[in-house]
C-alpha cells in the first residue's frame, strides 16, 4: 500500500530535520511506543516497541528503524516490525522544504504488513496510518520548539 501526503510544521526545516534524525527525539514523537532500544547502531539504526491499538486489543511490535539513503534532500527509515503472529514493514521518505515561517513536510510511506493487522484493519489501514503520520508530525514540531536535552 502507498500512501502520500504532507503538513506544515511551524518550524523551520534544520529544526525538524534534527528531531526526524535523532533516534531518541524521533522516538519521542512515535505513539504508542513503550520502550527505546538505549543502542543506536553505527549505520543509526535503533529498537522500539510501538503497541499499536486494533479492534483485537494492543499488539507489541518489536521494530527496527534503519535510516537509509533516500533522494538528496531528504530523509528516509526502512521499518520493519514482527511478533508471533503479525509482521509489518515500511518504507517512509520525508522532504522538507523551508514555507514561511516554517516547513512544509511532504511524505511517502510503502506499507506491507500480514496477521491480524492486515486483516483486521484492510478497510482502515490507510486511513490510520495517514492520521498517525500526522501525530507523529505534530509531535515532532513541538520536540523541534524545544531545545534538545543533554542527558
């Protein structure tokens, strides 16, 4: 599944860009996510756990995050998540491009998945994926207002 979209952000684009390349601020600004891998590895790939909420109940999804090399001026993760049942893997690429005064956050996700979450939320997968790219946009402005923690 490909889904598109975008949102202005009120900050500018080297805001943004540090939280959406910093494994700990992104991981901030995931919902559902209850636990962050401490480890970044050298290629800045980093653990979660998110637990997304279906119609059966929350699901805990081990995911790793991969940043990859997208088109030049952009920022890309491959994602990949898996319990006993349920697999989920995407593909995201982020453009942003300074609009006055802040930014302008275009995106694409490529979306596969299989278990109970694809066949649970066929329908609505797309729709829920869209309003969660949205939250996690939103969070990320907000974490980009502020100054990055030293711990």
């Amino acid at each position: 599944m490909r889904l598109a979209g975008s949102s202005s952000l009120a900050s500018p684009p080297d805001a943004v860009r540090d939280v959406l390349t910093d494994p700990r601020r992104l991981a901030e600004a995931l919902p559902h996510v209850d636990a962050f891998g401490a480890d970044v590895e050298a290629d800045g790939s980093f653990a979660v756990v998110i637990r997304p909420a279906i119609a059966l109940g929350e699901i805990p999804l081990h995911s790793v995050w991969t940043p990859v090399r997208g088109r030049p001026g952009t920022i890309a993760y491959r994602v990949e998540g898996r319990t006993d049942e349920h697999a989920l893997a995407l593909e995201t690429e982020l453009t942003l491009l300074g609009e006055d005064p802040g930014t302008l956050a275009s995106w694409t996700i490529e979306l596969f998945s299989s278990g109970t979450i694809r066949s649970a939320g066929q329908r609505v997968l797309g729709a829920i994926v869209t309003a969660q790219v949205g939250l996690v946009l939103a969070a990320v402005d907000t974490l980009a207002a502020e100054p990055p923690s030293t711990a």
